[in-house]
C-alpha cells in the first residue's frame, strides 16, 4: 500500500522544511491543484500559514474567476489572504521583458515583500516532483555537470518547497478523494518554453521506456541532493590538503595536485572559483606539466606555474603578485622584465658599478628569494649605509614619479630586501672581500 | 575550432585507458562504424592490437557480407584476426534465451577466451558518448540513483571502452574525412529493446530542448564519475568514524549517527551491504529514535537497536548474537523471551526456588551485563559448588537434548559467565545475608 501522502507530507516537512511556529508560511497560491493541495496538506498540518495570490490580469475575466476562488479558498481554511493585481504587460512593455520573465520579477518581488510585511518565517511554493524531474532534465541537456542534478531544493534561504516529495499522480489523487476544487492553470506563466516542451514531449517518451520512470528518477533527486553533500565534504578535504592561502593569493604545490584523485574534478572545483571553466582544466594540467613561468589567465585571475608551484593571483591585484627564485635558478622572467642569476666563482676583480647588476653574498641569503612589487613599510639597508632607510623615502629621494613608483620591484630573502631591482642592493647581503659564494643578478626591463 | 579525433583519442587513451606495450587490445569490430573507426584510430596511434569479430549466422548472406569485410580489414591494418561462427538460434533454444541475451553471453565468453588465448591485456569495445548517455537514461528511469549516473566505464578490469569520449558526429565526420568504409550495423543485436527506444525516441526529443543537449549531456557523464568517487572517498571517512566491526557484527552509535551529515545516504550505505534497500532507510531512522529490542530483518540480516547502537548482525549467526543489559534496565525482550530486572531493597526473606528467578549480588557485577547464547568453552561456578564446571557438562548433566541446549542463554558479567538463564545461577553472585544490593531476573521463555 502507498502511504499516505498527509502523513508522507508531515514527513517530509519534518525532515526538510521544519518551519514551525506562528507565522510559518506565505503560500503562494495560483489556484491550480498543486498549490490548492499544498494549502489543504498545511492546513491539515496545523501549519501556521497566509496564502498569497498573484493576479497578473493576462486573462481577462478567468484571472478575476482565479482570484476570487483563492480567496474563497484562503476563507474556507481560515487563513489572512493577500493579493496583488498587476499591470503585467505595461510592465513588460516598459522594461523591455518578455511576459514570461515579467510575471516572474513581479511575482517574486511582491511575495517576497509580502512574506517581510507580515512577519512570515518562509514564502512556500508547490513545486513537486514531476517539476524537479523536468528541471534536472533541463540541467542536463545544458550539460550543468554535478550541481545540476540537484535540481530544485526544498530549502532555499527563506524559500521552501514543502511538495518536492510528491508525484503528480499522488497529488491528483488526493484532490480527488478529499473533493478539493481548483482551477485549471491555464497559462504556466512562469514555465518557459522548455519546461513546457519536456513536460509535454519528454515525459512521456520516458514513461514509454518504464511506468514508473518519472518516480523512479523522481526519487532518485533527494539522493543526487545528499551525493552532492558527500561531494563537497570530500573535495573540502581535498582543498585543504592542496591550496595554500597567502593574502588573496592561492598556493597549490604541482606533485601533490597531479597525485589527487579525482584529479579532473579536483582542478575543476579549483579553478573554477577563480573565474575558469571546464575547458581549462586540462591545460592547467599541461601546465603542471609543463615549464615555469608559463601561465593561463582567466578574466579575473592569471595561473601561474612558478618551479614546484601553481599560482592563482588576482589580475588587478599585480602588487601582491611575486615570482620564486629557488636556488639553482638561471632566469626568471615576466612583466617586470627578466632577471639572469649566475653563480660566480670568485669575487671579480672589478665590482661592476652598473646598478641593474647586482653582486650579492649567498652566505646572507636563505632561499628561495621572492621578486615582487615593492610595498609600505618595506624598508633596508642602502649599500654604503649602516642605517635602515623606508624603500618609500628611497624612492621619493630617487626622484622617481609615481608612475614609475608604481613599476619598482624589490627581491627579498627571509623578510628582508635584498635589492630594489635595478637600483640598489642592500648593504647587509653585499659582496666583501672574504665572500666564497657570489650571485651575480643581472636585470633588464621589461 | 573542434578539436581533431585522433588527438582526442589519444589523450583519452593516454588518461583513462593506459595499456600499451605489445599485445595491448583485442578489439571486437562488428564491422559497423564505431568499430571500424576504433581499429582505425588505434592503428594510428600505434597501438598493437588483434581483431575479432563475431558470426551470429543469423541474417544469411549479410552475415557471411560483414564477416569477410571485417577480414578485409584486418587485412588492410596488418593486425591478426580471429572470427567465430556461433549457432545463435540453437544455442538459445537449446538454454530458452532470447536470441539478444544468447547472443550477447555467446559473444562475450567467446571474446574472453580469444583474449586469453592470444594473451591480449585487454579486450576493447566501440561504445560511444551516445551510448552512454542511452544508458544514463536508461538508469536514471530505473531509478538506480549515484551508482546509475556513472554509466559506461572506460575500464572495467580487463575491458575497457577507449571511444566512450566521442559524439556520434565525430565518429560520422571522421569516417567521412578519412574515406572509412563500413557495413551497416542491422541488427544491434547486442541491445535491448530499451535502449533502441531511447536512440530513436528520447535522444531526439532531448535535442529538441537543446541542440547539442546529447554532447552536453555526455560530457557530464565522467564528471559523474569523478563526483562518485569524491562521494565513495567522503563515505569511507564516515564508514570508518561511525561503524565498529567486531567479528561479522557491526557496530553503529545511535547519537552519533543521528547527527551524520547527510543522513539519508550514510544510512543507506551501511545497510546497504547487509541486504537493505532505500526503503528500510527510514525504518532504521525511527529505529534510532525508538525503543531498545527492537528490529528489522533483511534476507541475511538483522539491525537490532540495543541501547546506544545499532547492531547489524548475520541472521545464520545467532549464536555470536547477543543483548546489552545496563544499569537501570527494567526489562529486556527478545527471540529468547523476556527477562524482567528488578533491584530488591533488601534479601528476600525467603529466596526463591524457582530455576526462572535469579537473585544477584550486585556488589560483584560489572555493568554492562551480556546476555547471549552460551558457547563450547563456558564455564562457571554452579549454585552451591566452590569447583567451576563446564557449561556443555552442565547442559549434559541437565539432561537437556540437542535442540534444547541450542536455544540455552546465559548472562555474563565481565566474561564471567552469571546465569545459565532460567536454569542455574553462579556461586560467586548468589546473594548472602549480608548482600546490600539485589537484582532479581525473572526470565519468561518465548
């Protein structure tokens, strides 16, 4: 035996709405079964509830015969009653939309300021399940991967969809032994062309396929809801494991990235929160695979691969943006120019005076360097000088102007400058006499 | 610009399939076009194959058409072929199968064993992205929920399907641009009625909705599969905080579970492997929040609510089945009867005679209590004996017959065994007469 479906509502409202209490709900009401048995099933509930009806007078006198039947209805159950009459066409008219898109802003508009004036915890809807079947569907065939198959959930901030559980033929049924009336919904004002194509064309091929395709699949949603769940506790796990924060920068150390299973998703859900798509997950994986310095941008981000990194950096956020120089390193190249490193064998004989050449003590140096934009509050050592000095104050007293201000980099070891590139190096990390060890950094702009 | 099939292919092949070498696939081509166009890819990726192709003998002349054919390009590649002729019709008459599902067992078994015997690693076929949006579809109408979106693997131990990435089209252009010939596949005899209903009723409908809706929709399907594993790697973190296994029993904290996110599907999980179905899911939940004794059995399990746990345990493993008595408890039922637990305030002035009343002292107790089964092995202290004795001596004493010795309980305090259940109790329990407390069992048998 089929149970019951005011009790399989209690349930479900229980499990997944659990709105209770005064003032619950606002039920938007439109006169066709599904909304008219939502109302009875709360009221038998002893649901606290005001029913909302939209009248969008695209209709002529059946939009005044709907009306006045849901006010009928929300006197027949007791409950406040709120309506709303709208110029529907003049809107569309005026705002360059199509009915269908109008009636929508509208109608969301005026429930949701409906619910806010008279203190309702929740707006409810009667989306049910044949809905969530076409909505799916829907999601498919735009190929909206993972998160489309969850179709329409039964809680959305304050918007809830207390009938996702039940069938059409469950909602019929019921109407017809409990001699509920309700009018025909005769205009699916709010369905787009599509929806209406796939209930009327889809559907019932499906049923064609097996009876009880549209249950079967139907009830296959709630568990595509509950895997996503599981999805998403799996790839938190994955995150944090992977993706290092610095500031508005993310860190993503390539070994480990091209080690996760699964990686293709993995990436995805990476990426994706930087503004890429589906299409770049595998040449982010070239790119773990490729060579240094080679990067894909997004419109909002650029991914960087840097030696045994994979950078994700904010576009406009080119300050914050820095290069890896681990040791060994040959050459490091960019927006700011290009900078060769050599290892020198002795200190030469001739300390070259050129400042875009830097002659620097390794034994100071703790790697890796870190080449970025210079910023407030850095401060070092100019060569020659045993007094810190603000890199801000250097500048100004270089009588550089802004612009050019704005185009400075600085590389730093440990915290602490080494060189405004091309510039001037720190005294701490020069070269002196007894030097063993010498890195000779050659800059040339960009 | 789309990009080339052959470099789809292989990266595919380079991503999901990875079996290269010598002796790498035994392909099976019908002769049709989705498998002509894999021998020509594979070829053109240098991967070393055989062709096989199966004779049903069951359309006469075409038959013998598609045969040679397939030899003929085996011939053209340069790669070893292998045909069979099977008896189709009296093969399914002779074990009452249809002639799809003869078909299909005589194929595949005559596959295997080619590959063996040619020592192939694996055994390829041509199913595209069509094909397995066909059987996502046909899923998602059966409503098989997770598990049903993955569909088609590309690898299945040793079979594995390296053209599952193309559309149709792809397939179509390639054949054309390559001037590919082949014969037409009349017979798909490999599918079901279902799945020929799907190709040419659902697929059509859904490209109404969407032009490329079958493309979109395909290449959801292995995000599909990733999103499993995600799902099946999140599942393993709760199975392993929330189920102790302890011999064939499991183990399962009522609270804790209660608080699992997402209940549904971690419930649904664990029984699962016990014989239950989404159906019981409910029945477990209520199970958690009901009263301890009760159960629900599946063909090979029961989940029994004892206290704080579920417990999953074997139905043919009765005797390793056993009940938890705390403190405070007033009463315990089961399949054995019914044991009802008082404390005395005071040693009864006159101790009861009846076998089916056990005083204990509870000075000697330890909480939990265990009432199970008794086992080879038992042993305890008879009223009124200072020597332990051999439960199985005992029962024999007893005179008991086999079958009445199987049905024989005993409660056990920390491995000591207590009672024999509604027969003796154990000397060092016995009240004295300066016991301060008393528990009195009274057992009732079913």
């Amino acid at each position: 035996m089929k149970p019951n479906i005011q009790h399989s509502f209690q349930q479900y409202y229980q499990n997944h709405i659990r709105i209770s209490g005064s003032n619950a709900l606002l039920i938007a009401v439109s006169g066709g079964i599904d909304s008219v048995v939502l109302a009875h099933l709360a009221k038998a509930a002893n649901i606290d509830f005001h029913i909302a009806h939209c009248n969008f007078q695209l209709r002529g006198e059946e939009s005044q015969r709907d009306e006045q039947f849901v006010q009928a209805l929300a006197t027949q159950l007791g409950v406040p009653f709120h309506v709303q009459r709208f110029d529907t066409e003049t809107y569309a008219a005026a705002n360059k939309l199509s009915i269908q898109v109008a009636a929508r802003e509208l109608r969301y508009t005026w429930l949701e300021e409906t619910r806010i004036a008279h203190q309702l915890q929740a707006l409810a809807t009667a989306h049910h399940l044949q809905d969530n079947v076409e909505t799916v569907i829907m999601n498919l065939c735009k190929g909206t991967g993972i998160a489309g198959l969850h179709g329409i959930l039964p809680v959305v901030n304050r918007l809830v969809r207390p009938l996702l559980f039940a069938t059409r033929d469950e909602i019929v049924a019921f109407a017809q032994a409990q001699q509920i009336s309700f009018v025909e919904d005769s205009s699916n004002l709010t369905d787009k062309y599509t929806r209406n194509y796939i209930r009327h064309h889809v559907l019932p091929v499906l049923k064609e396929v097996h009876p009880e395709a549209i249950e079967n699949f139907g009830h296959s949603i709630p568990r595509f809801q509950e895997a996503e769940v599981l999805y998403r506790q799996a790839l938190e796990v994955h995150m944090k494991k992977l993706v290092e924060k610095r500031k508005n920068e993310w860190f993503i150390p390539v070994l480990k990235l091209l080690q996760a299973t699964p990686l293709h998703t993995i990436v995805y859900e990476i990426i994706k929160q930087a503004g890429f798509g589906n299409a770049q997950v595998q040449q982010v994986i070239d790119l773990c695979k490729g060579e240094t310095g080679k990067y894909i941008a997004s419109q909002s981000h650029r991914i960087i691969r840097d030696r045994q990194w994979l950078v994700i950096t904010p576009i406009e956020n080119e300050e914050s943006f820095h290069y890896i120089i681990e040791k060994g390193d040959n050459e490091i190249a960019g927006n700011f120019g290009r900078i060769t490193i050599q290892t020198l064998p002795a200190v030469p004989v001739e300390i070259p005076t050129d400042a875009s050449i830097a002659l620097l003590d390794t034994k100071h140096l703790e790697f890796p360097l870190l080449l970025r934009k210079w910023k407030q509050g850095d401060y070092f050592y100019p060569l020659g000088m045993d007094k810190k000095k603000k890199v801000a104050r250097f500048l100004i007293d270089q009588k550089l102007h802004i612009a050019a201000k704005e185009k400075v980099w600085v590389i730093e070891s440990n915290k602490r400058v080494v060189w405004i590139v091309g510039m001037r190096i720190d005294n701490r990390f020069r070269v002196q006499n007894n030097s063993q060890h010498i890195l000779q950094l050659t800059f040339q702009p960009a």
